[in-house]
C-alpha cells in the first residue's frame, strides 16, 4: 500500500509539473505575443511618420482616410483632378477630386482641407460653413457656380484650374426663412399690436 500511494504521488505530482509548464509556457506565449503585436504596431507607426515626412509625399493629410489614399492614387493615373482654390485672404490651398465631382464634391473637400489646416495651426477652431456658403460663392473665369448638383467639368474646371471666393449675396426672392423664424417674427408683431 506504501507503494501504491507514493506511486499515486509521483504521478499526481507529474501531472502537476506538467500542468504548471504549460501554464507557464502559455504566460510566456501570452507574452512574448502581446509585445510582438505593439513591436509590430510601433514599427508601423515610425514607418508611417517617416513616410508622411517625406517632400514626395507631402500632399499626403497628416492622418489620411482611405478615401484621401484613394483620390491621390486616382490623381497619378489621371482620374482625379488637382483644383487651386483662392481664398479671399490671398492664399491658395490645392485639393485633389475624382473627375466626375459636383460642386458640393469641391466644396466638402475645401471644408476638410481648411479644417484640417486650422486644427493643425491653432488647435480647435470652429469655421461656420452654413455662414460661409450664405455669404460667398465659388466662381472659375468670372462665372458663379451656384448648383451643388452641377458637375464642375460643365464649367471648364480641368486638373489643374483655379477657382476663388467671390462675394455673393441671395436676391430676396430666392431667400428663405424657416418656419420657425417666420413664427418668431410674426408672433412679435403681434405683441405690439
């Protein structure tokens, strides 16, 4: 029976030893994986900023969306368009579009590009399109381009083509109120009558 039991003993303490290797070997695989993974993101990320860096690819955003990757890859083979816009303070920024882009296209890539530009100047600054849009137009060669719908090959904008902020103003016919601005309006009358 002495034998049987120590017999017993070896056995379950093999079975222990054996346990607590493995145990132990997947600590160490848990380990040794969880540093390859932030090695690897590490070595991305370095890879990444040196590459942004780089003079060749400096119309890249600092932090590109794969749709901005998509667009200047589509710019090389001639898919996409490279429009100059001027801006009423004298100065130029460059935006890349597909060919086939509208106006409402043109004019969300302008928002991103200068939004992108103030945060990495001044940190958050909020710029108000709605005001921006209401007040002022885009224009190629004198001629206004009004319709967010209308196509920008329709007024001659190619690779290449410039386009500035012109001052524009609605004509009261064309402006509308909302309703609840209309209420307010008439509901003060009301009051002073």
């Amino acid at each position: 029976m002495l034998k049987s039991d120590r017999n017993h003993n070896c056995v379950a303490m093999k079975e222990d030893g054996d346990e607590s290797l493995k145990s132990s070997s997947k600590e160490e695989e848990n380990v040794v994986g969880y540093h390859s993974t932030n090695v690897k993101k590490v070595r991305l990320n370095s890879t990444l900023t040196a590459l942004l860096d780089d003079p060749i690819l400096a119309d890249v955003p600092k932090k590109p969306t794969l749709l901005d990757v998509d667009t200047l890859i589509s710019l090389e083979l001639g898919s996409a368009m490279r429009i100059s816009v001027l801006k009423l303070d004298g100065t130029i920024i460059d935006v890349a579009i597909m060919n086939s882009a509208s106006l409402k296209d043109l004019k969300l890539a302008i928002k991103k590009k200068v939004n992108e530009m103030e945060q990495s100047k001044m940190g958050h600054r909020h710029i108000s399109w709605k005001h921006v849009w209401a007040n002022f137009c885009l224009a190629h060669h004198n001629e206004k381009i009004l319709d967010d719908s209308s196509a920008l090959q329709d007024f001659g904008i190619r690779n290449n083509s410039q386009v500035h902020f012109v001052p524009y103003v609605m004509s009261k016919n064309s402006r509308r109120h909302s309703r609840r601005r209309k209420h307010r309006f008439f509901h003060g009358l009301n009051k002073c009558t």
